[in-house]
C-alpha cells in the first residue's frame, strides 16, 4: 500500500492528462530512490514439465475415435470435422506426471499452423478454457462466429504458471505445447450451404509430394517423420485411395487405380522380375 498511498498523494491535484508534466515532477523530486534494484520480485520456481501428449482424435485405422466429438463425414481415413455445439473431448498427459508450478492447464482451439499464417489470424477469437492443475481431461464446446474465416483448427494443450504465463522448457526456453491433428469447424449440416470445405478430398499423386508437403509445413521442433498407412478406399468405377498419417497430425490420400496397384502388387511379389511386366489389350474384331 506504500505505492499506491504514494503516487495518490503526489498527484493529488495535478493534471493527471499532462504524463509528461507528473512523470517528470516524480522524477525530480524522488531522485535516486525509484531504481529497479530496489524493487523485489517475486522468486517463480521453474518448471520441471517437458512434454505434453495428446490423446489422438483418430485410431490406427484412420478412423475418428467414438467419443471425442468429432465426426466424418466423408468417411475414414477423411478430415474430421467438429460442428457448432459440440463438446470435444480432450485427454492429455504430462512428463512427468505430476509437474512442478503447473498452476493450471490451458485448452483451446487454434488456427492451424500449417494452413494460415499466424500474424493474419492473430486476433481470431476461438473458444478457449483452463483447467485444474490436476486435471487430464476435459471438454471443451465449439462455439463460433459462422462468418468466420478460420475453419481448419487445432486443440493447443500448454501448462501456466503462478503468474499465468505458458510454460517453457528450461534448456531452448520454447513453450512446451501439444497440438491435435487439424479438423474443420462446421455449421450444422446446412442444406444446399456452401461448408464444403471438411467434405473435400484433397489427393496427392506420389508419397513423395505428402512428404515433401508436410515437411515445408511441419513444425520446426519436429526432426523425424512418421508414416503410417491407413486402410485404403475403394469404390466401384473410381480410383484407389491410399490414406496415409503422417507423424499422427495430417492425414494425406494418394490416388492410384486398380491397374497400378495390380502392377505394384506384381511387382512386390516378384522382385527378381526388377520391375518389368506384360500387358495385353484385347481389341474386337471390327465387322
């Protein structure tokens, strides 16, 4: 209270608009004694947390996992997608275990990094909640602005400290984060609407063009990638469809045809061959 009895008393009277004119009457007059080395801070003991694992919203199949709140609509191994009101379950486990100077946990939904440029999506606001230091799971409901541009998001998991800054890891001082793969923010099925953005499938044409795609996008803190193939589509009359998970963030599909993966299972089978095979085509006989 010596502060705040302090400044009310100096500037009893005084022109508080005028800054210039108080902050330099303060200045002369109490000469030497406001130095920062007088000034106690509080001690803020460090953080031992170092990592945060996220429960994954799909299975190893590709396959969104029941219970999370989220849905796909264009069916396994596809984007999920999170729809206005519902409630996203959210599991995640620190190391260690019980962390020091957790104060409390932060979750909410973030643009994806891979998709938008941070400093053009700074201000959107996505729905956010703290929890209990003791905490592992909670639910966090999708409320947005339908006018919104941001629709491909991200659960953003960090730890707070007494003094509700994020904590960051001790040895390169970076925030110590988990993020979920990415999903896209729907309306609730609005018929004839244009949200057609979650039923897209995007397909890329060799693993190669996933990796290299990921990697320009890839988190820098990430130095290893993480390939996992996911049961693959078929349907009548149209291309094959490879899903595969990359590093457990993004899901990729590469396109194929029943042709070529007849040739790629030929191939694999008879390796001696050295890649080489026979085609024929039947012609009918023109009358």
């Amino acid at each position: 209270s010596e502060v705040p009895d302090g400044l009310v008393a100096a500037l009893n009277g005084k022109p508080l608009n005028d800054v210039r004119g108080w902050l330099k009457a303060l200045v002369d007059e109490h000469a030497g004694e406001l130095t920062f080395e007088q000034w106690a801070f509080p001690d803020v003991e460090p953080s031992d947390l170092e990592v945060i694992g996220l429960e994954p919203f799909v299975d190893s199949n590709g396959a969104a996992v029941r219970g999370t709140g989220l849905h796909q609509p264009a069916g396994m191994g596809t984007d999920l997608e999170a729809r206005t009101g519902a409630k996203i379950r959210i599991k995640w486990a620190p190391t260690p275990r019980k962390p020091q100077n957790v104060k409390a946990w932060s979750i909410s939904l973030v643009p994806d990094r891979a998709t938008y440029d941070p400093d053009e999506v700074a201000g959107v606001e996505l729905p956010s909640i703290r929890a209990t230091p003791s905490k592992r799971t909670e639910r966090l409901e999708v409320t947005f602005d339908t006018d919104i541009e941001v629709r491909k998001v991200q659960v953003r998991v960090t730890a707070l400290d007494e003094m509700g800054g994020e904590i960051r890891r001790q040895d390169d001082q970076a925030v110590v984060e988990a993020l979920s793969i990415p999903f896209w923010l729907s309306v609730e099925q609005d018929e004839g609407g244009d949200d057609a953005g979650p039923r897209r499938k995007s397909t890329e044409t060799s693993l190669a063009m996933v990796l290299f795609k990921y990697a320009m996008k890839a988190p820098k803190a990430e130095e290893t990638l993480d390939i996992k193939w996911l049961p693959e589509e078929r349907e009548d009359g149209r291309p094959l469809y490879h899903p595969v998970l990359v590093n457990d963030r993004h899901i990729y599909r590469l396109a194929s045809t029943p042709y070529l993966a007849a040739v790629e299972r030929h191939c694999l089978e008879h390796p001696g061959g050295l890649g080489r095979y026979r085609a024929a085509s039947a012609v009918d006989a023109l009358g």
